[in-house]
C-alpha cells in the first residue's frame, strides 16, 4: 500500500510541475530575450548612424553625417543597415522604389506559419535636407531599436514569419512605407500587425511613451500594454486612438486595414530639437530608449511565438518538419497538434502514457506538404503526462501534454 501512495504522489507531483512548467513558458522565452537587449550595442548602432563613431562600410571606413532622403548618406546609411542584417544571418529583400528610394527589409521565415508574418520598422531617412543630419531621436532610435531586435532574435526559431524593415523618405509623405504597404496588399501579403519606432529616444515626461493607433488596432495596443505591466519594462503608456493626424509609417499599412501601431515619446513637437542639425547622440536619454526597445522587441517575441533554434539548418532558418505544442495544454478531453510537413514523405504521429505505453496512432500515412493540425480526444484516459511524437524520415520530436480531468 505504501509503496502504492509513493507512486501515486509522484505522478501527481510530476503533473503539476508540468503544467507550471506550461504556463510559465510562454513569458519564459520573452524574458530571456528581453535579458539579452544590450543598452551597448543598442548606442553603438545609434552612434554609427549619427557620425559619433565611424563605420565601415563596403570594406572602408566612413561616416554617416546625415541620412535625409535623396542623399549620399542615405545611401551609405542604406548599405550600413543592409550590411548589420545580412552579418546576422537574415534574407535580405531590399526594394529600390525610385531613383533614390531605398527600403531596407530583412526576413526571417517563421518554422509554422511562413506566410503569416509580423512587421518591427522604422524609418532611417532625417531631417532637415543638408548634409549634417544626425537625427538621433528622429529616428535613428526607433533604427537602431530595430537592428538590435534582429540581432537579438537571430538564433531562434519563429512559428511566425518576422519582417524587419527600415523606411527610407519618411519625411517626405511615407513614401517608403507607402511603397511596401501597398505592394504588400495587392499581391494578398498576410500581414498580422506592424510596430512602428519613431522617435523612442527623447524623454520628455517621467518615461511617458504614446501608443498612436486607430480603432481597428487597438488590440495590438492592449498587447503591448499587457508585455509594459507583465515583463516590469518600467514605462508610462499613454493610448491615442484616432486623436492625432501625424502619425508616422504605421499609417500607411492602416490604410490597408493592417494593424499597426506606432510607439513614440510624449509628441514630436515636444522634442526641442525635432528636425533640426541638433537632433544629436548626446541629446538621447540612453535608459528610456531602451526601455522602449524592449517593449518593441518583448511583444514581438511574445506575438511571434519564439522557441530556441533546434531545428535549425545549417544554410536556412527552415526546418523540413516541425511539430508543436499541443493547445491547449493542459486539456480536458481535447486537445489539437499542430505540425508541419515540408516535403512529401510517410508520417507518424503516435501518443504514448508516462509507462511509456502506446496509447494511439493519431496519424500515420503519407503527407504532402503543408501545416497540419489533427485533434487527439483524451475522454477515456485517465489525468496525467502524455507525451506525443512526430517521426518521418530521420526525424524524431517528442513533446509532453498534460490531461487534467
Ligand atoms: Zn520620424
């Protein structure tokens, strides 16, 4: 008898450490990447696109004075962003849309879902048009916010497509984003949500950080605010939803119906050096920028669905098959198995008890490729760690599930 309680202790002990272990890893992940966030490396960009420090670029050493539209340091602030995300290891799928209009986009494809895809942008294009152009707070802080999330988000895995982007002529109507937005739309692009960074940089009043959208996508904006209370990023959010014309490049995706929200300080007017050759480094509060960096970055890797690289090829962030988390989990009596095949081959995927019995085939046939979900109905099994597995060709996933009745 004795023997029979310990046995039964354990089993239950081991069930509710899992599903502690399932509640907490959602917020788990956005933590540890929130604690990889450099305030160091997030000024050594800022410095590099405001001619504080010198950059090397095409293999020589240069500086970039100003970045205004149709300039040459917009084209060497181009090639500087471009050459950052291609070291990283991302695509690069740039667009040229005039004669000097030059949108820097890199992607990440997501493991689950690769043609949903999650936007983090800002545009990298000064004011005023002369040659020194520093802008630090607008916008090399929402640019530089930018890189360092793709630095950041480098060696993990997305269920989600992540798009990293910086406009270029934002000020002179949106046309870079305008460009992209609209491309985006006719060719039917599914474009979950867009954050936009412009001017993160300047605290104007006791770290007060505006969330500038419209009505269609204020639930992007109780996303972020829920990641400002959950992950204690320390910011005074304000809501504007339809208050203000002046937006920024979120716009140009609202107009599509896309949601898209724009984090910025207080108002741009309210920055005494807005537009001028003295938008300089030194200007920057460095500890609200980055707390506005990682909000951007904590809800992007929340909404993205981050997980570590496992699966990872060696030339490609893809992998030929990948199965995920059960939801919900834990269950009572159903759960669904979501997973995805890439090329076509036999699959199987079996569900076993903790005594490491076979419980049920769920699938086992051959698949096309694609995304799959198939439901497991637990109504007559008893509480308690199931595990699942995905094999087809040499591939081998086990993952938990827990049953609570
Ligand atoms: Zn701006």
């Amino acid at each position: 008898m004795k023997n029979i309680c310990i046995f039964v202790l354990f089993i239950i002990f081991t069930a509710v450490f899992q599903y502690e272990v399932q509640a907490q890893t959602e917020l788990e992940i956005v933590k540890k990447v929130s604690n990889e966030i450099q305030i160091d490396s997030l000024n050594s960009f800022l410095k590099d696109l405001t001619g504080v420090n010198p950059v090397i670029i095409d293999g020589k050493l240069d500086t970039i004075t100003g970045r205004y539209a149709y300039s040459e340091g917009g084209v060497l602030a181009s090639k500087y962003i471009e050459e950052n995300l291609r070291n990283f290891g991302y695509k690069i799928s740039s667009q040229a849309f005039t004669e000097y209009g030059y949108n820097v986009i890199a992607e990440k494809s997501g493991i689950l879902y690769p043609e949903k895809k999650y936007i983090i942008c800002a545009h990298y294009d000064t004011m005023p048009y002369i040659e020194l152009s520093p802008g630090a707070d607008d916008n090399g802080s929402g640019t530089s916010a930018v890189l360092e999330a793709a630095r950041v988000l480098k060696d993990y895995n997305s269920n989600y497509s992540i798009i990293f982007a910086l406009w270029d002529e934002e000020e002179t109507g949106l046309e870079g984003s305008k460009y992209f937005a609209k491309k985006a739309f006719e060719s039917g692009e599914d474009i979950l949500g867009i954050i936009n960074l412009d001017m993160i940089g300047y605290n104007v009043n006791d770290n007060l950080t505006v969330i500038l959208t419209v009505e269609d996508s204020k639930e992007l904006a109780y996303t972020v605010i829920d990641i400002n209370e959950k992950m204690d990023v320390g910011l005074t959010l304000q809501l504007d939803i339809n208050e203000r014309p002046d937006g920024s490049d979120e716009m140009s995706f609202q107009e599509y119906g896309y949601k898209a929200i724009l984090l910025e300080e207080l108002m741009p007017r309210s920055y005494p050096h807005y537009h001028q050759i003295t938008d300089t480094f030194d200007k920057i509060d460095h500890e609200y920028h980055f707390k506005n960096t990682r909000l951007a970055i904590s809800t992007l890797t929340y909404l993205v669905e981050l997980s570590e690289a496992t699966f990872v090829n060696e030339d490609n962030f893809v992998a030929d098959y990948f199965l995920k988390q059960n939801y919900p989990n834990p269950f009572n009596p159903t759960t669904t198995i979501s997973y995805l095949v890439r090329e076509r081959s036999n699959v199987n995927i079996e569900v076993y008890n903790i005594m490491g019995q076979k419980i049920k085939d769920l699938v086992n046939q051959e698949m096309k490729s694609g995304t799959y979900e198939v439901e497991f109905d637990a109504t007559n099994l008893p509480s308690g760690v199931y595990f699942y597995n995905l094999i087809a060709k040499d591939y081998k996933q086990t993952n938990k599930m827990l049953l609570i009745k």
